[in-house]
C-alpha cells in the first residue's frame, strides 16, 4: 500500500507555498513564470492525491486539462515577455507598469 | 514517520519520501537560483519528482505526460526564450523599490502554509461523487482516462483544442516584429492608427517628435512613399528628409 493521502497533500502545500513566495520574492520574469508552474503542479499533485484517496477518475482528467491550459498559458506569456524584452531589455516585472494608473 | 512506515510498504514509503526531497530542493533551487537558466534545470527536476509522485498514486499516463509534455516541451520552450533573451539578467537587489518586500513576502508564505496545514485537520464536506466512475487498476488507468475525456468531459476536451488554437494564434501576434509586416501589407493612405503603435517607435525613440509630425502630414502621402519612409525610419530620419518627402507631389 502506497503512503498515505495526507503526506502527498503537506508536499502539495509545500510546492504551493514555495511557488507562491518564489512568485512574490523574485523580480525576473521568467522566474516569476516557473513559480507559476511549481504552484500549478502542486495543484496537479492535490488532485491526482484526491483522485486516489476517493477513487474517482474525474481528479486525473482535471489534471489533464490543466496541462493543456499550462502549455496555452506558457505560450502566451512567453510571447508577452518576448515582447516587452523587444521593447526594453532587461526590463523587470517593476519595470513594465505602463498600466499601473 | 514510523506511522506511514507501519501503513505504507517501505519500498513505497522510500519512494515517496526521495521524490518528495527531490521536488522540494528542486522547487527551492527554482525560486534562488540567481541564473534563469539553472532555475529552468531546477523546474526539470521538480517535475520529474511529481512525476515520479504521479507512477506511485496510480496515474501513469499522467506521468508520462508530465515528463513529455511540462519536462520536455514548457521547460524547452523556457529555455528558448531565455537563451533568445540573454542569460545574464541578474536582479538588481540594490533598488529595490518595495523595500521589505522579500521579508514580508516570506512571512507571508509561511502563514499561509501553516494556514493550509491547520486547515487540513478539520472534516470538510466532499459533495457528491462525479460522473466519471472510478479510478480502477493501475492496468486500466489509461483506458478510464481516455474513457473519462472522450466521453464525460467530451465538451470540454473539444473547447481545449479551441483555446490552444487561440493560444498559438496570440503566440504568433506577440512575437511578431510589427514594423516588417506593416510595411507592405498597409493600403496607401490607410497607416494612421497602425503607425503610433508603441512598438513601431522602439526602434527610434530619440526620434518621437519628427515621427508624430511626420505621421500626420502622412495621410497626405501615396502609399509608394509611405513604403520609403517606412524603410527609412529605424534610422531616426532627420526632418529636412521628411519634409522634402512629404512635399515631394
């Protein structure tokens, strides 16, 4: 028998708060965007952990659906840095407040 | 410890416990690393943690897709972008325009984990079961899998295909270097709107004022000349040249 369901989820809150704080901490762009992978696979890991404890399938194909929004969502935010570093290199995230109000 | 020992086989328990530090470290090398580039390495090895969690709870063709997909495909796709950027973007610490920030934001982060962790304890309603059925054997994952996207969640599955088809569609439209394509695909005349985009004046900054008073004598102009001067402008034109083009008839 595999280890129990409350230990996959204290690692799943782990990622997610290291994802969360990287996020929070860091002023590189691209960094800031693989927070956001870290917390989106503790988010991944949460459902697969629940789709086992409950013995349900919806949990995986949850994950398989956030898989694909992941890939659409690095698409476009990669385009969207690529474009702003096109405009001024080296910008960081406190750089780039042209909509700030 | 000895509690999961006693539930859990040790083969299973030492599993869990590698991939676990393995995705842990990687997830703290992500976030300090100071070169993106090791950050990209340390995202590699996080996933290939989570996927290894993934084989041990029974999702093995999740497993597979994480490597192929968010290890193989994302993280290349971050790679590129970072070597297409530059790899020496080094965080200037030193003005910092929030100070305390980073302080803040890690007294933030432990909150919240130990929010999480003591909301954990509690009994949380779970509400019904969903359609899907069950999860079944770790023989029949890739069979229920399938069965649950192709069937329940059918909809859905069809609307993902038009999000990623839009997804690439915005990808092409950011990346795309404006000036090139506008140059000769704009109809005589028609350029007034497209030409005060901000990514038509990167290339000539010190040159805005001439720019914005060439644009509005540029209505006047036959698309012939619009294409010359078009060329011409990542070179920051002088006036003198503007204005002989634009009096040219």
């Amino acid at each position: 028998m595999s280890v129990g369901a409350s230990w996959y989820l204290t690692l799943a809150a782990v990622l997610f708060t290291i994802g969360a704080t990287g996020l929070l901490i860091r002023r590189n762009v691209l960094v800031m965007f693989m927070c956001v992978e870290l917390m989106l696979n503790a988010a991944n890991l949460t459902f697969v952990t629940f789709a086992r404890s409950l013995n349900d399938i919806a949990g995986q194909t949850a994950v398989f659906f956030v898989l694909v929004v992941a890939a659409a969502e690095v698409v476009v935010g990669l385009g969207i840095i690529v474009s702003i570093y096109r405009r001024r290199p080296g910008a960081t995230a406190d750089d780039v407040h042209g909509l700030r109000g | 410890m000895t509690k999961v020992l006693a539930v859990a086989t040790i083969p299973d328990a030492i599993t869990f416990a590698i991939a676990a530090a393995i995705c842990v470290v990687g997830a703290f090398g992500v976030v300090l690393a100071r070169n993106p580039v090791h950050s990209a390495l340390m995202l590699v090895m996080t996933l290939f943690g989570v996927a290894v969690l993934f084989v041990e709870e029974n999702a093995q063709f999740l497993a597979a897709v994480q490597v192929i997909v968010y290890a193989g495909a994302i993280v290349v796709l971050f790679l590129f972008v970072i070597m297409l950027l530059g790899v020496d973007r080094s965080e200037a610490i030193e003005r910092d325009p929030l100070p305390g920030q980073r302080f803040i934001a890690v007294c933030l982060g432990i909150l919240g984990l130990a929010e999480v962790l003591l909301l954990a304890h509690g009994q949380w309603p779970r509400g019904a079961r969903s359609v899907s059925g069950a999860q079944g054997s770790p023989a029949d994952n890739v069979r229920l899998l399938g069965r649950s996207v192709f069937t329940t969640y059918l909809l859905a599955f069809e609307v993902t295909s038009a999000l990623l088809v839009i997804a690439v569609v915005g990808a092409v439209v950011l990346a795309r270097r404006p000036r090139r394509a506008l140059g000769d695909a704009i109809p005589p005349g028609a350029d007034e709107p497209l030409d005060g985009s901000p990514v038509a004046d990167a290339g000539g900054e010190d040159a805005g004022g001439e720019d914005a008073g060439a644009d509005v004598a540029d209505v006047a102009v036959t698309g012939a000349d619009v294409a010359v001067r078009r060329e011409a402008e990542p070179q920051a034109v002088d006036p003198e040249a503007i204005d002989a083009e634009v009096t040219r008839p």
